[in-house]
C-alpha cells in the first residue's frame, strides 16, 4: 500500500521478469545501487536480501550480488598495491567483471538500467561509487507507453546522447516492457541514462 515502496520494487520486478541479467556472464559481481530504504533488497538491518530478490525475479543469477560491499575487496587490493586516494579521498578502480544496476518508478512507467563497471571512483571507507562509468549498458522500460520513451546519456567523453523511440536497440520486448541495449562497446555516465 505504500506507494514509495510499490512504484520502484514492480519496476525493478518488471525488468528482473523482462530479462535484464540474462546476458550476464556466470562468473559476474552485481552490484545494486540502490538506495538502501529498498528493504526488499537490504533488508531491515542492511544485511541484504539481494540473491533472494534478483533470484525470485531472474531466471539468471550471476556468480554474487549484493550492495557496494562488493567492492571492499577490491579497494583493498589497489590500496594494498599502492593506490593512492585522491584529494578528496576516492580511489579510483578499473575492475574485471563487475555489474552495476539500479532501477526506479513511479505510478505509470519503470525504468531498469544494467551495465559493466568500467571505471569508478570508490570511497574506501563508505564504499560510496563517484564517477561511475559503464560499457555494455542494457535497460529496461516498463509501465504506460514504453514503446513511446526516449532515454537520454552522457558519454564518458561528455557527448550527449537523445534516442528517440524509433533509434532504439531491442534486445527483447515482453508483456513486461521492452529491454533495449546501447551500443556495446559505448562507455558511459551511469547515472546519467534516464
């Protein structure tokens, strides 16, 4: 009944059902950037509910998932092999095989994005993600007239980028939405696909 709650969790169910982590390798790291007031993902106590969410709702799950504590180890490795945080703090990291996701909504449309961390600037004590780049971004729109919705981003060069419905890549298309890819290799501003 709560509306905060309803409109993000049927959106991210919604793409979970459509086919968003399908394409993920096996040995892949998910990391949800959501917000945390997602209990559904991080349970009341933040000890995370991530496998049983993504797994009830994928047919795929990757190797892990869960939140930025993901990313500890990996920070402490570059710290350990002599990263160096900058100014404000940040370690910067270029990792392997891990994936980011988040998605949100309201009363009438979803939207779901997924893409391959390719460069992000991590800070080591919160975990909290600055700067985050991907490559191999797919997402997922959901709820009224998805077929009608134009996703705008920034490049990682600083281009932006408008796709009109018609210029869009479908993956797959569903009684869930529609899955659409950007093309694979474009590095991208995360946060910045809406």
């Amino acid at each position: 009944m709560n509306r905060s709650f309803y409109a993000p969790r049927n959106a991210g169910e919604a793409a979970l059902q459509g086919g968003l982590l399908e394409f993920l390798p096996e040995d892949a790291v998910l990391v949800s950037l959501n917000d945390r007031r997602y209990l559904w993902e991080a349970n009341w106590n933040n000890a995370g509910l991530y496998e049983e969410f993504y797994g009830n709702n994928s047919r795929h799950l990757p190797a892990a998932v869960g939140d930025n504590r993901l990313l500890r180890d990996l920070v402490d490795r570059s710290l350990a092999a002599g990263a160096v945080p900058d100014a404000d703090g940040f370690v910067m990291l270029h990792p392997e095989n891990i994936w980011v996701v988040d998605y949100s909504g309201s009363g009438d449309q979803g939207f779901a994005r997924l893409g391959r961390l390719s460069y992000a600037l991590v800070d080591p004590d919160s975990l909290a993600l600055k700067d985050v780049e991907a490559d191999h971004v797919l997402y997922f729109l959901s709820g009224a007239y998805p077929d009608k919705t134009a996703v705008r981003y920034t490049t990682a060069y600083g281009d932006f980028r408008e796709l009109l419905p018609s210029r869009q890549f479908r993956v797959r298309v569903s009684e869930k939405g529609i899955l659409c890819q950007l093309p694979e290799e474009e590095e991208i501003l995360f946060n910045s696909l809406k």
